[in-house]
C-alpha cells in the first residue's frame, strides 16, 4: 500500500491515504486481486461523478454528484478495483463475501 498522506474530506472525517488503507486490510482481511491473485497492491483516491447506479441492501438506486472512491491497482497484472469509500466506511467489517447462491462464504 502507498504511503501518500494527502488528505480528503470523506464523511466529515478527515482520512489519509493510510487509513483507507487500513479499512481495506480490516474490510478484505484476505486480500487478493481479483484478476492475478497477487497481494499486492497500489493504492490511490479516485472520484467518480454521478449519476451511478449502486445497490444497497438489495435495493438499487442512482446517486448523483461527486461519490470519493478508493482504488487499488495490482503491480502484477495491472487489475484495478474501486470502492465507494463511503459504503466502505459503514460497511460492518470484516465484509462477508457472499456465493453465487446468496449466502456468505467463510472467511
Ligand atoms: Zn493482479
């Protein structure tokens, strides 16, 4: 993970580059790209401009606006995943991943 410690307004807090990485590591204890299986990762703060569409809590909806996201980039095959950081946030952590048959897989 990078150790840029440029700063962002998230949620009314105040976030480095190292505490979203911390989040990652506390959200994705098992962190693996998704693409290579590297371990690995570049971290950086993106935005995205809305509308976008999300689903949350089985209900999709459109947001609109400026959505801050954090992406990181494996170094090993160049795959790029982005979060919202705001659902990143709130998520209850570590975030269960969920089957193709709709339940949570162990960890
Ligand atoms: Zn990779």
């Amino acid at each position: 993970m990078s150790n840029e410690q440029e700063m962002a307004d998230v949620s009314d807090r105040k976030l480095s580059v190292a505490d979203l990485a911390q989040e990652i590591n506390r959200a994705f204890p098992d962190l693996k790209c998704l693409r290579c299986g590297g371990e690995k990762f570049f971290l950086s703060r993106q935005s995205v401009m809305g509308p976008i569409s999300q689903t949350e809590d089985g209900v999709a909806r459109i947001a609109g606006g400026h959505l801050e996201t954090v992406a990181l980039s494996c170094p090993r095959c160049g795959f790029v995943e982005q979060h919202l950081v705001k659902i990143l946030l709130e998520a209850p952590k570590p975030i269960p991943v969920v089957n193709s048959d709709g339940r949570d897989r162990p960890l």
